[in-house]
C-alpha cells in the first residue's frame, strides 16, 4: 500500500507540472481534455489515501464525501439555492444526476488537502473551524479560473469577487462543514506522516496551478491568494521549528 502512495505521488508530481504548463498558458489541445479528469482523479485518490489513515474507523466517510459531493452539487445546479443559478459547460465526463463524476475526487482532494493543511495548527476543534474555511480558501483560487478563464461552469448571476455569487462561497463553506464534522468524529494522527506534508503540498499546489492561470490570463488577484498558501505553509513551519 505504502509502495502504491508513493508510485501514484510520483505520477501527480509529474502531471500536476505538465498540467502548470498546458493549462496554465491554455494550451491544452482538445484532444487531451480527458487529461483534466485524470488530474483531479489522481488527486483525489491521493487524498484518498491520507484519509484512509485518518479515519480507521470512519473509512465510510470517503464514499460519503464522493457521492455526498455529487448529490449536493446536484442539489445546487436543480435548485440554485445552495451555491447560486449555474451550469456545466465543458464535458468532464461521464455525468450522475447531472453533475461531472469528476466533481466527487474534485472534493475529495479539497477536502483531503484542507484538512491536511489544518494539521499544521494545534488548537482544539481544528478540523471544524479550519477545514471549511480552508476549503473556501481554495475556492477562492479555483473558481475564477474554472468559470472565467476555462468555463468549465457558467454563473447566472454575479458578485463581488471576479463575478462569482457571494452565495457560492456560503454554499462551499456549508458542505464542507458538514464533510468536517463527520471526519472531527472519528479522526485519529495519520499513521504515515508522509502523507500529511504531502497533502499540505498538495494543498499549496492547488493554489500555485490555478493562481498561475489566473495570473497568465490577467486575474492577478488569484495569484496573491494562492501565493498566501504559501506563505501561511512557511511561516507556521518556521513558528514550529522554534518551539
């Protein structure tokens, strides 16, 4: 198993550095889209893996953020009152109740890098207070550049931040809430600590891919959130050192 984490790592390392490049400067030609779904497969699979070791006995909350994504997404495209009136446009693949399958690794690996990242504090009640606000936090990065620049889904209607409803960020905040409160239940220190620091990597790498196409296509702002990430990593790292 452990032999498996490192091999799939590896892979991601390798496609997220593709990814930065293709992606980032928009040239990924058409018919390598399917490469999107690998990358948030891949990623969500590895995050997988680090809450596999920190839910021994809650490993049911991996499908339950899978399927439980898709449903509420689902919930929030038929509704609009959860995130706010949009729509899918690019094709990710096969679709469940009209949402992307691809959108239950894509929570999977926010979920799993966000609650990484929250190790990284040590007060009380971190995974609730912390993971949610965390996963906004890369919404933050994500969503301009998937509605903006890439139009993998399309807003009915505006808002403050780059034109996303202010209600999205509500919407993202509530369903990892509830994700965090299942995993606050029956989370224990993951036994492979490698793991750990790796999905804090992957939390920042999340922001570097989609700060980087926001700054190639002039979205500036993304960049300095993405660049915070980076910064809050090093700084709690340095404050732990000198402990």
């Amino acid at each position: 198993m452990f032999t498996f984490q490192k091999y799939l790592w590896t892979f991601f390392k390798v496609w997220f550095l593709i990814g930065l490049i293709l992606v980032g400067f928009s040239i990924l030609p058409p018919w390598l889209e399917w490469a999107n779904a690998v990358f948030l497969f891949a990623s969500g699979l590895y995050a997988s893996c680090y809450l596999w070791t920190v839910l021994p006995k809650g490993r049911f909350i991996i499908p339950l953020i899978f399927f439980g994504s898709i449903a509420i997404e689902s919930f929030g495209t038929h509704t609009g009152l959860l995130f706010g009136e949009y729509k899918y446009e690019a094709d990710f693949g096969p679709m469940i109740l009209g949402v992307p399958i691809t959108m239950g690794p894509a929570w999977l690996s926010v979920i799993g890098a966000s609650h990484a990242f929250s190790r990284l504090f040590s007060f009380r009640h971190r995974t609730i207070l912390l993971v949610p606000l965390f996963s906004v936090w890369l919404d933050l990065a994500i969503d301009p550049v998937a509605a903006n620049v890439k139009n993998y889904w399309i807003w009915n209607e505006g808002g403050f931040y780059y034109d996303i409803p202010n209600q999205n960020f509500f919407g993202w905040y509530v369903t990892a809430l509830l994700f965090s409160l299942f995993i606050a239940r029956f989370e224990q220190e993951t036994t492979i600590k490698e793991l750990e620091h790796n999905n804090q990597y992957l939390f920042m790498m999340l922001h570097i891919l989609f700060g980087f196409t926001a700054f190639i296509a002039g979205l500036y702002g993304v960049l300095l959130v993405g660049i915070s990430s980076i910064i809050c990593y090093f700084a709690l790292k340095a404050m732990t050192t000198k402990r």
